[in-house]
C-alpha cells in the first residue's frame, strides 16, 4: 500500500536514548556561520536551515479552556543568489472555524546578519516587512519579509500560533528543498489529550519522553506528557521527474487526538473509523437534503431522457448534460458553497455542487450511485479517517455489476477517465446508512498513444518526409484535450516540432470533437535530422525522432516513488521507403526486455523487403506508481532503451 512507502503509524512510546541536541538560541549567529560559503553536506545547495525549533505546550483559562500553543524558531543561512527568496515567510492559519475562535499568527525575533569588514551586522525587521492577508473565507496568511537580504547572510525569525483546534494540531516539518543541519520539536501536552503521532518521510528522528507534574488554574495538579524528537543532517528533498506531490514525502511529524479523558467525565474517542467518518459526512454536510431536493431539474430530465432506457445511456446522456450546463468556479470540496439548487440556476459551482446535482440526477433516473470523497493530488495522500483527510468529491455508478467514477467538473472528462489531480490512491465511497468501502481512484486500463510514420528516405537532400499519425486514448487524449482544447489551430502544429525535435510539419488536421472517441492527428512533414551519410552509406535510427534523447531518470539514488499517473501502453509502426539504388546492409536484432516484475516492457521487431523497411515497437508501463526499491530497475530499463536505439539501420548502395 502507498500508505507504507509513505510513512508509518507511530503510537506514542517513550525511550531514554540519549538526544544530542545543539545549543541553538535566537540572536546568538557567529562569524564562522557567516563566513561559510557552502553547505558541507550539499554544496550545491541554494541555502540550509542551520536549525529549527518547534514547541507545543497546552495553556488553560476559564472562559476558553484549553488552548494549544505552538512556537518555532528558525535560522537560515543564504549561500546563493537563488536562496534570497527565503527571505519571505509565509504562515497560513484557519479562520474559517463554526465553533472555534479564529487562529491567530504573530511573528518576532526577526533580523537579518551580515559580515560587513569582519563585524557583524545586524538589520531588524520592521512593521513595513510584516504582512496579513485574506485568502479565502477559511484561510488568511501572515508574512514577513526580512531586510537587507543578500549572499552570505543569516536570517532569523520566530512565530508563534495559538489555537483553540486541539483535535488537529500543525504539523511539524523537518525536511524541505534545502538541508537541514538540525532540528528538534517538543510537545508538552496534558495527560487529558492522548494523540497519535505519524513520522512521515524516510528520515527517521530521535525520539525521547518522560512525564511531569503541572500546577495550573484547572481542577488539581496533572501530569504532562513530554516528548522530544530531533535530527540531524536532513538532506534535502529535491524535485525529480515523475513526482505526484513532492509534499507527500517531506519528513514531518504529525499529531491527530485520539482520546480527551476529563476527570469525573465519560471518555471522548476522537478516532474516527472510515465509517464514522462516512455517518458524519452525510451528516455534517447535509447530503441528504442536497440530493433529496431535485424539484428544480425534474423537468429538464425528463426531456434529455425521453426514449432512453438502457441504463447505460441514461448515465451516459445526465452525464453529458451536466457536464455541458455546470462550469466549475475553480473551487474543491466536498462542502456545499450556496447549495445544489442555486448553482443548477446559476449553472456554477465548486465541485461538490456540480457532482452533487450529478448524483441527484442519477438518483431521481433509478441509477445506483453514490458519492466518493477524494484527497487530490496537491492535497496529499489520506491517513487520518477525519473530515481534512478530503478535499473533492466525485460519484460512483453500479451498473450492471460494474464501477463507473464521474467527474463533471472538466469539460473534457467522460465516465472511468477522472481529471489527473484525482488519481490520487484511493477514495472514500460513502453511503447514507453509515456505510464506505475504499475505492480504487488509479486505473489498470493501458491508455494508448499509437504512432505511425509512413517516409521516403531521399538521399539527394538528406532528408525524410512523409506523414505521422498519431491516435490517444483515455487519459492521454485527456492530457491532449486539457492543453489544447478539441478545436485544431496552430499551437498543436507547434506542439508537435517541439515534441520531435525540430521536424516541419506541412498540412495538419484533428479529429478531435468526440469525447468518447480517441484524438486522431494527421500530419505531413519533413526533416533533415533522420539520418547520417556517412562515406556513402546511409545510417538511420530506427525509432527516427521518437527515440529517447536521453534518461528520465538520471539520478544515482531517488527519495521518492516513481508516479507515472496511470498505465501506458506506447505503439510505434515506422514504414521506411528504402531509396532507388540503395539496399538493407544490416538491420538491428529484434528484441524484448521486460523488468523483473513484469511492470515494464519493450519489444521492437524490424524486418525489410526490397523496397520498405517496417519496424515495430510497443513500450508498456503497466504500473502508475513504483516504489524507490523499484528505482534501479527503472532507470535500468530506460538505459537499455537507450542502448537498444542507439543501434542502426544501415542503407548501401547497390
């Protein structure tokens, strides 16, 4: 499961390991961080976090009760023109709370230190670098900007949060783009708020706790949980080809409540199960009331579903509508804005309202559907079974013993093809009476890209012309259809010469208007880049300018899983007319390579007559993620790609 390669479930324990903590304190830079130049773990780094500190201790009033406070302090050391932009820090807080005061972000202790003829300088932030603003209607964001920022300095600042969110507490980062030569975080929290805790990511801190007794306004004394974890030398997540959401697997400690235990009062579990969570849903955002009311469409069904009967084509037909009615205001959730029946009206809304109107519909035509809370991409990979978890909403179909997914939002989107920030793990399908089940939101289905040349070699120019064909289906027509719309107009052309390296593309038409159907692009072209002569005889790559130029994955070692987003199957058919006066001298060897656990192949087979070369290749990605064991293997397999491509077709004269 993804769940593993991301990080484990930790209940909290307590040893005594020894934790060599450093002696980190605000104000207290030295030349020696000053003078330093690069980073001695990562000299190519940008900038490094000499050290981070986080705190989380409870206070206590009467009017309020508990309050959660979390404090951090950071210094950072700018070696590189491109590190100047942490210079800016941003901290986002939620507003948007029923029940709870707002959170509230505040920021001291900011400076910044430069070594100016061997003293060191300091610039203190002022209120013109300090920043609040307004996101959203749940979210606002504090800022600083720190003065006097250049190559070589030092930044220091601090920030505190308060929050009466106890249920959820932030979580605490440990890696970032940049290296991190020490970190520690500390919670204090009172024996009444038992947490779980999650360690993300694959750096593994220390960890120590003890328990200590408290005196304060509330009731009697009580005792304290205590824990400690810290880090050294964290190495920095870089960005690598074929990442679904780099944030997925930043180290990072997070805590969830798990049980309140008052003295004298009936214990609270916190700890939801994924069905609780699918009871409260249903509850709390009132989907029974969205999908109850459809007296406001009936009659619009009733027209586009005159004659229909085949369940499928009752699907198929609301689906079409809703889609071609709705436009999505660019808003995720699975919470309603202004509700189902004023986004029908409006014929807008976020997609909860847009998928809602879509199940209702589905609903009052007999067809069993029901919705399925997603996390996208950008969102993360769900843990915690908890209302944050989600943030997206799409239905699920049963007909005839088969699962279809919908997602009316895009434009370009048809039943079983999702947008691309959906596929993310899996999702939640919730039904009324209490009940879910995970659904599988990442396809098995190959999507196809099917490639075929038909070119005439012609020596006297040194040049190939011809025609390319080029047919996507599913989720590669989607990625075509987002780009590019379904009208055909100059940028494909442009597209497809930047694609393949430098080739002229002549006349150029799409088929590309059916969203069930896969886009269909026919071009002729010319190229002077195909081929070498070479004392007479003429060399020629066989995959011609579809061969890889190079390996995707470069890297000697990978932090993160392999995300090629969904099953890829990639079919090459190149016709090559041998010119007059030239004959096959050697043709590369027909082979098939195919990855230890068979999640990954290629074959290319080449054979020749008297007047035509044809070559045939299929490459297959059956899998859309693979885990960093897997990274040797993938990379291997690309090289030998490579390998094989770089082999030639070799022409002679007769």
């Amino acid at each position: 499961m993804i769940s593993r390669s991301l990080a484990f479930l930790l209940f909290l324990i307590f040893s005594f390991t020894e934790i060599n903590a450093q002696n980190f304190e605000l104000g207290k830079v030295t030349i020696q961080e000053l003078q330093e130049k690069e980073n001695p773990k990562d000299t190519f780094a940008p900038a490094a976090i000499f050290a981070k500190k986080g705190k989380t201790f409870f206070t206590y009033n009467e009017q309020s009760g508990f309050l959660a406070n979390h404090v951090y302090e950071f210094r950072i050391k700018i070696y590189k023109k491109e590190g100047l932009s942490w210079a800016t820090q941003k901290v986002s807080y939620y507003v948007g709370y029923e029940n709870l005061r707002d959170d509230k972000v505040s920021f001291s202790d900011a400076a910044t230190y430069n070594l100016e003829n061997g003293e060191i300088v300091k610039t203190k932030l002022n209120s013109d670098g300090n920043f609040k603003e307004k996101v959203n209607k749940y979210w606002n964001t504090a800022s600083i900007t720190l003065p006097n920022v250049k190559e070589g300095s030092v930044i220091e600042f601090k920030y505190t949060l308060k929050s009466e969110n106890l249920v959820r507490l932030p979580d605490f980062e440990f890696q970032y783009e940049i290296p991190v030569n020490y970190f520690e975080y500390k919670s204090e929290i009172p024996e009444f708020f038992i947490y779980k805790t999650l360690l993300v990511g694959t750096f593994k801190p220390e960890m120590s706790g003890d328990v200590g007794q408290i005196k304060q306004v509330y009731a009697s004394n009580y005792k304290q949980i205590n824990s400690l974890y810290t880090g050294k030398d964290v190495p920095s997540l870089k960005e690598e080809s074929f990442v679904n959401n780099i944030d997925n697997y930043k180290g990072s400690i997070q805590n969830e409540l798990e049980l309140k235990r008052f003295p004298d009062k009936p214990v609270v579990n916190y700890t939801k199960t994924w069905e609780g969570l699918a009871a409260s849903t249903y509850k709390d955002a009132n989907l029974v009331k969205e999908l109850s009311d459809k007296g406001y469409f009936e009659e619009d069904l009733k027209k586009i579903l005159s004659n229909i009967n085949s369940p499928k084509q009752r699907m198929d037909t609301i689906f079409k509508f809703v889609q071609n009615r709705m436009n999505w205001n660019k808003k995720k959730g699975y919470y309603v804005d202004k509700g189902v029946k004023k986004a029908y009206e409006e014929k807008t809304g976020n997609t909860a309202e847009i998928n809602l109107l879509l199940i209702s519909m589905l609903k009052t035509a007999k067809i069993q559907v029901h919705p399925v809370l997603v996390s996208t991409v950008e969102n993360g990979v769900p843990v915690f079974p908890n209302r944050t978890v989600f943030n997206y909403l799409i239905a699920a179909v049963e007909i005839d013993g088969e699962q279809i997914l919908l997602d009316a939002t895009s434009k370009f989107t048809v039943p079983n093809i999702l947008p691309l920030n959906v596929l993310n793990w899996k999702g939640r399908l919730i039904k009324e009476n209490g009940t879910s089940e995970e659904v599988e939101l990442i396809p098995t289905k190959f999507s196809v890209n099917n490639n075929t040349i038909s070119a005439s070699i012609i020596p006297e120019s040194a040049k190939l012309e011809g025609t390319l064909s080029l047919q996507k289906s599913d989720y590669n027509a989607l990625v075509f259809r987002e780009k590019f719309g379904i009208k055909t107009n100059e940028n494909n052309i442009e597209k497809i010469e930047n694609q393949f390296g430098g080739i002229e593309i002549g006349e150029y038409k799409a088929e590309n208007q059916n969203l069930s159907k896969p886009v269909f692009e026919k071009a002729t072209f010319t190229t002077d880049k195909a081929y070498d002569i070479i004392g007479g005889k003429i060399f020629v790559n066989p995959m011609l300018f579809f061969a890889y130029k190079s390996n995707p994955f470069k890297l000697e070692k990978r932090q993160m899983p392999i995300y090629f987003g969904y099953p890829e199957q990639q079919k090459f058919n190149v016709f090559l007319q041998i010119p007059s006066g030239y004959k096959v001298e050697s043709l590369p060897s027909p082979i098939r390579i195919v990855m230890e656990d068979k999640a990954a192949s290629y074959t290319m087979n080449i054979m020749s007559d008297e007047n035509q070369i044809q070559i045939k290749v299929t490459q297959e990605v059956s899998k859309a993620i693979f885990a960093v064991d897997d990274y040797d293997m993938i990379r291997d397999f690309f090289q030998k790609i490579i390998e094989i491509q770089s082999d030639k077709i070799i022409l002679k004269k007769t």
